[in-house]
DNA sequence: GGGGTCACG
DNA sequence: GACGTACGTGACCCCT
C-alpha cells in the first residue's frame, strides 16, 4: 500500500537527466561559482585546527548529491586559472570592481579543489580563460558527440548556453533551469541571451552595457528587432528620445559588452572530451579527505551514498542474473555501457541494488510455516518494516490485501492474504480468470503476526504507519513499538521537500521505487491490489518493506545528530496511534439534512441563475471566471476591471463587493450564488459521497507530514474547512451530529497565536494583559493608540485586532491597508505605534529573520525545525515572502506542536479518569469529540485540563469549551 | 494539470 | 524604479 502522501511525488525536485541511460552524459560543474556561492550561503565553520569549511561543506555535500542524482554519468569540476583573462586585453575594467575574496575564502579554493580529486573527479582549468570558457568549449564538445550536458551553475551568464542536449541545473536551489527559465529571467530564448546581457550590462562584473536599460527594456527591444546589431542599425527610429540617444551614443560600448559576456566556445580543451568519463571513486580516499575536514556527520552518509551508487562494482545491475522474481519481472534491466545510445528513453531510470548488499531476495510467502520463518528472524533482529497493501485509500474500511516484511536491508517478503477475491465476491463467472492463488488465510496470518506485532522487544517500521496501524486495529492487533521513516524526514527536513516513499527513496537512495501506477493502471483502467498477479504484487510490496527499512536506517541516526531526538519522540512519533483511532473512529453526518440542503441549494442557485442572465442580458456559465470577467468587464462595461497575471480579468469576490457597493444588482447575485454553489459542490453534494457504507460514518486522512509548520491537514474529505461563519454555512455544521445518546464536545483554545507571540517575543504588556484576562484586542487597542478601555470603540478595536492577527502573518503595510480598507501608508503607521509600543515585538521579528537567514530554517519553542527554502533569494519579492512565513513559522509550529502535546495525553487521561470520550477531529486549535451524554460535562472537564496544561508558559493558555447535539451548537 | 476561487484556522 | 505583497492548508470548477 503506497499511502496517500507517498503517492504521486515522481516529478521530484531532481537534476535534469544529462543521460542517454548509457553513462555518456556530462556534468559540468562550475567549481568557481559555486566557492563563492556557497561561502556566502552557508554560516561560519572551521576544522579543528580554525581552517575556515563551510564552502568545503557545502561543495562536498551538493557533489555528494550531484554523484547519487547523477546515476552513472560522468562529472567533472570546472575552475577559473587566475584573475586576469583574454577579456581584460580588450577591456582592462573587466571585473575589475571585484573585491578580494574574504579571508576565511582564501584557504578553501586549494581545498575545494583536493575534495574534487578526492571525489575522483577531473578539475579544469586553463590559464587565461574563465571557468565558463571552459564549460562553453566542453558544452559543444560534448554535445558533437551526441552526449547530453548538463551546467551545475546558477550562474547567468552561462544561460546562453542552454539549447537542445544543453541544460543547467542550479545547486543551491535544486532546480533545473531549462528554456523556459532562461526566458524568466532575460526575457529571450537563450541564444539571444548574450544580446540582452550587451544591453543591460552588469554592475557585478563591470560589464558597462547602455546607461537607463536594464533587462527589462533590453529584452523588449531585441525581441522587437531581432538582435543586437539590427537593433544598433535601427537606433534611429525609436521612439523615446531619451532611450534613442543613449543607444546611438553607446553602440559600441553595447558591442565590447556583448564580446565581454559571450563566452568562447572554442579555447583549447586541457583535457580531450574523452577522458571525461565515469570514473570509479576510491571511497577511503573520499573518507579519509571528509574526516580530515572534520565532516564526520556526512561521512556515514558518504558510505552509504557512494555504496548505493551505480559506479562501484556491483556492476549496477547490468549483467548479475536477477535475483528474484521480483527483479525478473520488473523493468528491463539497465543497458550494456558499451551499447550504442537509445533514442527512447527507458520508462524508469535502471534498478540498481541499494546500499552495500549485492542482491535482493524478495520471497513469497504462501504458508504459514513459512511466514513463522519471518516471524523469527524478525525476533533474531529486533526491527521489522512492515507495509499493508488494501484495496483502497481509507484504511479505516479497506479490506487488508496483504503484508510486506522487511528484516534487513534487501530482504523482505510479500504474504499475500486476498488476491482474486474481489471477483469470486462479485460473483462473477469468469471461466477464464485464473483460480484464488494459495493463500494463508487472513485470519491464520493475524495469529501469527500478532505476537511479534505486539513484541515490546521488536521494533516496527513504517512509511505513514498510521495507515497500516488502523489496519492492524481492526483485526484486533495494537502494533507498538512503531518508528515511522516519514515522520523521521518530516522532523528532520520539514519545508525542505515532501516526505513520501518515492520522492524519499530518489533523494537518498538514488532509486526509483516501482510506480503504482505500474501495478494498478491508472483512470478507469486501474485495478484493485488484489487482482494484481502474485509476481507483481510481490516485487511491489516487498520493495516497499525494503526501501522503509533503508529509509529508517538512514535518516534514524540523524534525528541524534540534528538534535531532532525529542521532537520526534514526544511529539510526532506517539500521535500515529492517537490519530489513527481519530479516523477509524469517524463522524457521524445526518445525510438526510444535507440531501435536503443539497435540494433546496439546488432551487435557490437555478432562481440566482435565472436573475444573473436576466441582468447580463445573455446565457454563460457563471461558474467560469473568465465568461463572468468579459460579461462584466467586457459587455456590461462595469468598470474597466484589473486582469492579472495571466491576462484574465479578477473577478474574486473582493472585486465583486466594489462592484456591489456601486450598486451592480448583478455582482451581488453572482456573490450569492458563488457561495451557495461553493458550499453545494464541497460541502453538502461531496460529504454525502464520503459516508462510509461500511460504518455509517465519514473518515478523514490527517496528513501527519504535510505542512510546513508542523500543523496537521485533513483530506479525503477536508474536515478542518467545514463552513462556520455564514448562517447557510452553519447548516451544514449542523449536520455534523453525535451518535444517540451522546453528545459532541468542541473545546477550542483561546487566542493560541496571540499569546504565543506575547511568549516568544517576551512582550511584558501584551504578557500582562493575557494574565489579567483582558479582551485582548481592546487591550492593545487602548495600549497602541491610548484609549481608555472605557472609551473603547468597536471600530478601533477592530483596526487593533485587525494588526494582532497581521503580527502572526509577518505584517506588511500592504496586507494591513487592504484588509482595513485605509492606504497601506495609513496602516504602516500603525504598525510603526505598535511596533513603538510593544518594542520587544521588533527586536523579535528582526532576530528570527537574521536566524532564518543565517541558518535556513526557524525554530519553534519546543524545538521543531521550519525549513524556508526561498530566504536566500536575491528576489526581494520572494524574500521578503519568505521573511514574513520565517515570523509566521514559529508562532504556528509552537500552537501545532502544543496542541500535539495535549492529543497526545489526552486518550490517557480521559481513560484514568473512566470517561468513555472518544476523540474525532483536530481543526489547528480545536479538537471535536463524541462522548456519551452523562459524561459530557466531566469529559469537557478534562479535556479542557489537558489542552491548557499541554505547556507551561509565562502567559496561561486557555481553552473552552461547547456541547451540543451536533458541531454547530457544540462550537 | 494549472489557475482561479473560496472554505477553514 | 519596479516589483508584489499578510501566514498555513485542500477541494472544486473551468479550460487547455
């Protein structure tokens, strides 16, 4: 069984294959420009004996990534010679502004360079040119010879170089940059990239270009005239006279800045193309250079990247007879090295033997004999990854299809348990289908199984063992203990990528796991695991086991390095029980309700119908944005109307409420019938669908690793967005009931955000106002703009909650002057009196952006790490994006991880005080629960106790709590 | 499959 | 001087 998560993450954020699948393509690193890169990307570090790394760190660790993402292709470093180059003969300026390297720089460029023969790889340089000469002559060499290129650079000027069988591939932010990237950036296709850069010059490099145009005018005007020279050719005719005369009097300055950018493709190669090619790396060699550097956390990794990779001598699978059936029947095995390049690329990248074992043994286990066999190693080892396979995504109803297990790394087994049952419970007379193959019966299975599931002594590994812990439930097994690789990656590299198995296994296995979509088909063609043939099934499944345990004996060490241990062992790793009881358990939904809402939604929305083509004049589809944008904008001339980025007219319902207040009829109409057909398509029509014909019941999926700040998601259906706010949405709370004789139970916490903030950032005012118990925002109302609580106002206590929850957003004058409705120059002087006033507040907000800043992620009280990939990018725009997700992090991680401390204490402490209350849903500060109505006010009791005392803080948290007979009244 | 929109905290 | 803006999610619909 893939989970949920785990399926679908295939795209990966991978390098770009420089492959033909016969280890002929090239890699190019840019040696020089990462030095520099990385130097000012990563925070100070220094050897033992005070010798500056972090660049050394950072370079070992992206070379060590590029060799297992680059399969076995061939790499080789490219380096500058020394400072002056063939381009300052002609203009002795050339980068002449640079600055000397920073001393903690200097050292590392002679050890950049021993870390790249250490790694076993081809440094070149040439005295007199550029690393990016280099790359260029090497780039068309290769490419001449039919070998794929791929520039390890985020370096622009080595844009122009991507063309068909030439592409770049950025480090630093692990993404490929094609055409369409080029284009982002410049504004052209490559190939007129150089023309552009002539234009625009650049300050960094001394490149003088024309005064007054930068990229943006420069791609305009050679995309109008074609090139540099017809453009300087047609100078004249332009219109801006400003522009005109800058062009005219700057030709050829534009002219040498195109001669300094364009790189020489044709300098003499230091070493022929042909010595560029695989090599076998020596790994003690490697080690021993790590160790020096004093890597020691890396080198562990090293072993194991460098082990799995395809170029040591187990000869990546390419002519070791398949060990398995498993391997036999699995895609075509990779190629002879030596044969010609294919033009169809294989459908999946070669199997490859993962980690330092030889072959894989998957086995069948079709007796009960045979399944006590792995029953005992399992006692021998003391780990077992475990993976179900079910015939569908809710496991709180799914049929168990079978078991994988995993005892060590390579060896694993598939007990299948229901396979070709589907089609003798349908009854169908298929005298052709194969018969049910031999199978231990599920039950005998179980039997076996428990007693190791359940063995104290035996640890239990899953990937998402939430899923297959529900499983287990329902046939009455508790597995503990359990460790969960995903939830591992989740506390070690949460916002740095997702977490599921496949995109797991690519990153640190340098292996593609058998697609799903390769067993089961895919749309209506797609089977249920049980008809998948035994074979199949079994190199599927097994694999899964396998991998599982491999992820765990990878990233399970890292939680002690990364200091991670005590995030993952009291908050992520005890709630997969507690969360897997809250979906098996379910809500109950009055279906009749919503069918009647659904009815009368139905009638309403065709009268709104009705009203809106009356009004327009004319039939469309309302539902369309872009019909509704040119009714309104275009026939009806309401207004000229804002389009956006795509040339789309807005049509959101802030555009339509302008609209409404000037007394449009029809923009109102459209609003109404947005809202009911919003909450007719995902409330009342799709909650029908979701109730289980098994358990009368609806059961969400919470994603436990699926967002940034360590919060949970709902899915399948989304239970944490159901309507709350409108009357017609809190009809549809209100179909959310308690079984007879119960009651639901909603206890919230009160303001978490706001007073976590106060805690944080040490804000004694806002600390003392949450002790008093004060109306918080009328409090900071009367503090920012010095009115007496008594002469409070509702409108300014609006404009100061308003700038409470702009706080826990990473404020902007923006944000805040379009949520009040005032200029974002009217708002920013509020933020700057509350800043004044709460002066901690900024000391705060600026001390965690330096931290993101200097370390790449942020920190939640309780430890967590928040990853924020896009805090180092030069686009103030998106920093200033990531700056304001860096303030919000903490504050919504450390509400996310105390509620996790309460779910967690919770089942015990509603079980010592012999309440029966059942937990069902977490909506971020809420959690909703089913109890039998005599003990509701005891379980309120409780609960409550619980949520407040998840932390001990300096200011008190707060929850409350409803009951009632269904989710509205209760809230 | 991506964009637009909107439901929640 | 322009950019592009409040944080975190997931589901639905349209349209290519």
């Amino acid at each position: 069984m893939t989970d949920a998560t785990a399926a679908s993450q295939n795209d990966a954020a991978g390098i770009p294959a420089a492959s033909n699948g016969d280890g002929s393509g090239l890699y190019l690193v840019d040696g020089s420009g990462f030095i520099f890169r990385a130097f000012h990307a990563l925070p100070m570090l220094t050897r033992p004996d005070g010798t500056p790394v972090n660049a050394v760190l950072g370079f070992s660790n992206m070379l060590l990534k590029l060799l297992a993402d680059a399969r076995a292709e061939a790499v080789a470093v490219v380096f500058d010679s020394k400072r002056l180059n063939f381009r300052n003969e002609f203009y002795p300026d050339y980068k002449a502004h640079r600055p000397e390297p920073p001393e903690e720089l200097k050292p590392q460029f002679a050890l950049i360079r021993e870390a790249t023969e250490a790694f076993c790889l081809p440094c070149l340089e040439l005295e007199g040119y550029e690393a990016d000469d280099l790359i260029a002559t090497y780039a068309r060499l290769a490419q001449e010879a039919g070998r794929k290129v791929t520039i390890v650079s985020s370096d622009k000027d080595l844009m122009q170089l991507v063309r068909p069988g030439v592409g770049m591939f950025d480090p630093m932010k692990n993404k490929a940059i094609g055409p369409d990237e080029v284009f982002e950036k410049f504004g052209v296709p490559p190939e007129k990239v150089v023309d552009v850069q002539a234009l625009a010059g650049d300050s960094v490099d001394n490149v003088p270009g024309v005064p007054g145009i930068g990229v943006k005018t420069a791609a305009q005007l050679i995309t109008e005239y074609g090139d540099l020279e017809a453009l300087l050719a047609n100078a004249e005719k332009i219109k801006q006279p400003a522009r005109r005369q800058k062009l005219i009097e700057f030709a050829e300055q534009a002219r040498i800045s195109r001669r300094l950018v364009l790189l020489d493709e044709n300098v003499p190669p230091p070493k022929p193309l042909d010595e560029l090619r695989v090599r076998e790396p020596d790994h003690q060699r490697l080690i021993d250079f790590l160790k020096a550097q004093g890597f020691r956390s890396i080198v562990s990794r090293v072993e194991m990247e460098m082990l799995k990779d395809g170029r040591i001598a187990d000869g990546a699978g390419s002519s070791a007879a398949p060990a398995s059936a498993a391997l036999a029947s699995a895609a075509p095995a990779a190629k002879d090295p030596a044969a010609a390049p294919s033009d169809e690329p294989a459908e999946r990248p070669a199997r490859k033997t993962v980690l330092n074992v030889p072959e894989v043994r998957y086995e069948l286990v079709q007796d009960a004999d045979a399944l006590r066999r792995w029953v005992e190693r399992a006692r021998e080892t003391g780990v077992l990854a475990v993976d179900t396979e079910t015939d569908s995504l809710t496991p709180a109803t799914a049929t168990l299809v079978g078991v994988s297990l995993s005892t060590e790394p390579g060896i694993a087994c598939y007990i299948p348990l229901a396979h070709g049952a589907s089609t003798a419970a349908a009854g169908q007379l298929d005298f052709d289908a194969p018969p049910p193959p031999v199978q231990i019966p599920t039950a005998e299975a179980m039997a076996i199984l428990k007693d190791v599931l359940e063995d104290s002594s035996v640890l239990k590994i899953g990937h998402n063992f939430k899923f297959d812990h529900q499983l287990f439930a329902r046939n009455g097994i508790a597995v503990s203990p359990v460790d969960d690789s995903m939830l591992i990656s989740y506390v070690l590299d949460g916002g740095a990528h997702g977490h599921g198995m496949d995109e797991l296994a690519e990153m640190h296995l340098a292996y593609t796991p058998i697609p799903f979509k390769e067993v089961c088909g895919t749309g209506k063609n797609q089977i249920t695991f049980d008809r998948v043939p035994l074979d199949k099934a079994l190199a599927y499944a097994a694999e899964d086991a396998d991998i599982t345990l491999r992820l765990w004996t990878l990233l399970k060490p890292r939680l002690v390095d990364d200091r991670m241990v005590t995030v993952y062992e009291t908050l992520d790793r005890p709630l997969v029980p507690v969360v897997a009881d809250m979906e098996r358990a379910g809500v109950r939904i009055d279906k009749k309700a919503l069918s009647d809402l659904s009815q009368s939604l139905s009638v309403r929305l065709a009268e709104i119908e009705k009203d809106v083509h009356a009004l327009a004049g004319q039939s469309f589809n309302i539902g369309s944005p872009k019909q509704l944008g040119e009714i309104l904008f275009d026939t009806l001339k309401l207004g000229t109307g804002k389009k956006g980025k795509t040339g789309a007219y807005s049509t959101d319902s802030s555009v339509l409420e302008e609209l409404a207040e000037q007394g449009h009829t029809i923009a109102q109409r459209v609003l109404d019938w947005r809202q009911l057909a919003k909450l007719k398509s995902t409330y009342t029509d799709a909650l029908q669908e979701k109730i289980s014909p098994v358990t009368g019941r609806v059961h969400t999926a919470f994603a436990l690793a699926a967002t940034n700040t360590g919060r949970l998601s709902s899915t399948d259906p989304n239970l944490q967005n159901i309507p709350v706010r409108t009357e017609e949405g809190k009809k549809i709370r209100r179909a959310f009931v308690a079984s007879p004789g119960h009651k639901l139970l909603s206890v919230d916490y009160s303001q978490i955000e706001l007073r976590l903030v106060a805690e944080m950032a040490n804000i004694q005012a806002l600390k003392d106002a949450f002790r008093d118990g004060l109306d918080i925002h009328a409090a900071t109302a009367a503090q920012v703009f010095g009115i007496p609580l008594d002469q409070m106002t509702p409108d300014i206590r609006r404009k100061a909650k308003a700038i409470n929850f702009g706080i826990i957003y990473g404020i902007s004058g923006f944000g805040l002057g379009r949520q009040l409705g005032i200029a974002p120059g009217e708002a920013n002087a509020f933020i700057k009196t509350y800043l004044e006033r709460f002066h901690e507040l900024k000391v705060w907000m600026e001390s965690i952006k330096s931290f993101a800043r200097q370390h790449g992620y942020v920190v939640t009280l309780f430890g967590r790490r928040c990853y924020m990939p896009g805090i180092q990018d030069k686009n103030a725009a998106r920093r200033a994006f990531a700056e304001r997700q860096a303030i919000n992090a903490p504050i919504q991680g450390t509400a996310a991880d105390i509620m996790k401390r309460a779910m967690n204490r919770m089942p015990a402490a509603l079980a010592a005080a012999g309440s029966s209350a059942r937990m069902l849903l977490q909506v971020h500060d809420e959690l909703l629960f089913e109890v039998p109505e005599a003990e509701a006010e005891d379980a309120a009791r409780i609960v409550r106790g619980v949520m407040e005392g998840a932390a001990h803080l300096g200011v008190p948290l707060v929850a409350e709590a409803g009951i009632g007979d269904n989710w509205e009244e209760a809230h």
